[in-house]
C-alpha cells in the first residue's frame, strides 16, 4: 500500500449544543465519569482514546448507555440528551451547523486520526479517482489552514494546544 497522511483529526468528546455541559469552559473528565455514554465498540480507536483518558485519570471507565459504530445513530441520541459521546473532531467541525453538537473543552491524550489516501503500491489510478484525491489533498490543504489559525487565535487568547 501507499500511504499518503492528509492531516490528523484529533478526538473530542461530544454533547448537545443545548445541554448543561455545552457552555462550559472546562470540563474535567472526572465530572463525565458518571454520565451516560453512546460510545463505539472496545475494539474502535474512538473507545481505546476514552478508555485510555479515564485510566489515566485514575477513574474507571464510564458503563455506557448504548454501544454503537453509527455516526449517525450517536449523534442522534446525544443531540435530545444529557448522553455524550466521542467522534474525530472534522465530524464536528464539518457538520457543526447540522447536528446539533458541540465538542467539550476536556482534555484527552493528543493522539489522533490519520486522515489519508490510501491505494495499491504500483497501480495506476483512473482519472476520476486521480481527481477525486487531488480535490482531496486541496481540501485537506483548507483543514490544515484554518487549524494552524484556530491555534494561532487560542494562542493569542491564553489557551494553548499541545
């Protein structure tokens, strides 16, 4: 295979634009210890960065409410509710005006999502798909701008990234 990383999505927990939590300027994974969770399966990297956050809090991993790999159905069930659950931070930054969520200022291990174009070694891709990863790299191009900007006005406002 070739690999070719477009960018890195980092993982954020998620809640309703309308809950208690939405508001808030810091939230402390030890205060979502006992809420109700919608996550992925044990075996999904969005279960192992939540389950990895919790352990190295010294907190036990939250029982969750539903398990599920559906973006949708998630997103569906936390949008109503005091539910959260966690997705790569482009779902929400790419959807934000139509799901109903907001990603809380909690802070997890900085490992992230490879974002990326992934074909077979020595193959020729047809035009269309040759297009479809060009459109690819210039969108992904965008993400990376706007991130580098985002980080730059945190910066600038006393909230630093790591």
């Amino acid at each position: 295979f070739d690999v070719e990383v477009l960018f890195d999505d980092a993982t954020v927990v998620a809640a309703s634009k309308r809950g208690q939590w939405a508001h808030r300027s810091k939230v402390e994974l030890a205060e979502l210890a006992d809420r109700s969770w919608i996550l992925t399966p044990p075996e999904s990297w969005n279960y192992s960065i939540i389950e990895d956050s919790f352990r190295r809090a010294g907190l036990a991993m939250p029982r969750p409410y539903l398990m599920t790999y559906s973006v949708l159905l998630r997103a569906n069930l936390v949008v109503n509710s005091e539910h959260l659950t966690v997705f790569p931070a482009s779902v929400l930054r790419f959807n934000w005006d139509n799901l109903g969520l907001v990603a809380l200022p909690v802070d997890l291990p900085s490992q992230t999502w490879p974002i990326a174009i992934v074909t077979l070694k020595h193959r020729v891709l047809t035009p269309a798909a040759q297009l479809f990863c060009t459109q690819l790299r210039v969108f992904a191009a965008r993400v990376k701008e706007e991130e580098t900007a985002l980080r730059a006005v945190d910066f600038q406002a006393g909230r630093f990234w790591l």
